[in-house]
C-alpha cells in the first residue's frame, strides 16, 4: 500500500464513526455554511451550548457505564456480552443515540437554522432505523431477556416513545 493511500484510508475510517460525524463534522460543516451565509462569524445563540454539552455529556457517560456494565465496545460491530438494564437504560433503550440526537438539537438551537433543524430531523429518522437493526440483532444475541425489557423501557423518550 502506497504511503499515499494510507491517510485517505485512515481518514475514511474516521469519517464512518457516528460519533465523529455528529460531535465534529456536522458542527464544522453548519458552522462554515453560517459562517458564508452570514458572511462572517454566526451570531450564536449561547442556549444551544447547554444542548450541546448535555448531548456529548451524555454520549460520553453513558458510553462508558455500558462499556463497564456490558462490556463490548462502541457500536454493535463489538456487541456487549451482557445485556445492561440499569442506570440510564432503565430509562430509554437507546441513550447514547438519544446523547447525539440532544447535541443536534442544540446544534440547531446554537445556529438558530433551518439547515440545522434539517439535520436533526434526518438524523432522527436514521438512528431510529439503525435503532431497529441494532435490536434486531440484541435480540438474536440475549433472546427473551432482551424481549421483556423491550415490553419494561420505551425506545426513546421515558414513558412515552
């Protein structure tokens, strides 16, 4: 492999993390859109920050009790070993994807934008595509057990969704 090919397939790998799309290149790439429309820095709105933390607070948080709980590691390509239904997944069974669904929406709060609400909206219909694969496969890994805490805990919102 040429040295050449090598940055270009490092950076490919990079670019496939969820994780890096939504907590680097989606801001860089909202923030430099603004920054052309508005022909200069973006007026902010410093709300949008207390989202913003919250969401990659608890994207990171949540990340690693599961990790400590479940083992495995982030994403489904290294599946937990054991099924984890205490703490914050007593509450909804998706909080690391619901951690990167709060950052857009204060992404958009931030930007005050439409482009930015646009990308919450289509990231919102994709995790909960990925959602549904990704139970498919957790339920095929620890079978009734996972069923009945599907029956316990909504997807999303406590109580609700």
């Amino acid at each position: 492999m040429s040295s050449s090919a090598r940055p270009r397939r490092s950076l490919q790998r990079w670019l496939k993390s969820t994780s890096n799309r939504t907590f680097v290149v989606w801001p860089l790439l909202l923030l430099g859109l603004h920054a052309l429309l508005e022909g200069g820095w973006p007026l902010l709105n410093p709300w949008g920050a207390i989202l913003l933390a919250w969401g990659y607070g608890q994207y990171r948080w949540v990340g690693a009790w599961r990790s400590a709980r479940g083992g495995g590691g982030p994403g489904l390509s290294n599946p937990p070993e054991r099924l984890v239904t205490e703490g914050p997944y007593a509450w909804t069974r998706n909080p690391m994807y619901l951690g990167h669904l709060i950052f857009f929406a204060g992404l958009a709060l931030l930007l005050r934008s439409w482009p930015a609400l646009a990308v919450l909206a289509a990231h919102a219909l994709w995790f909960d595509q990925r959602v549904r694969a990704d139970e498919a496969g957790l339920l095929a890994l620890f079978g009734p057990g996972y069923r009945d805490y599907c029956d316990r805990v909504k997807r999303w919102i406590p109580g609700v969704l």
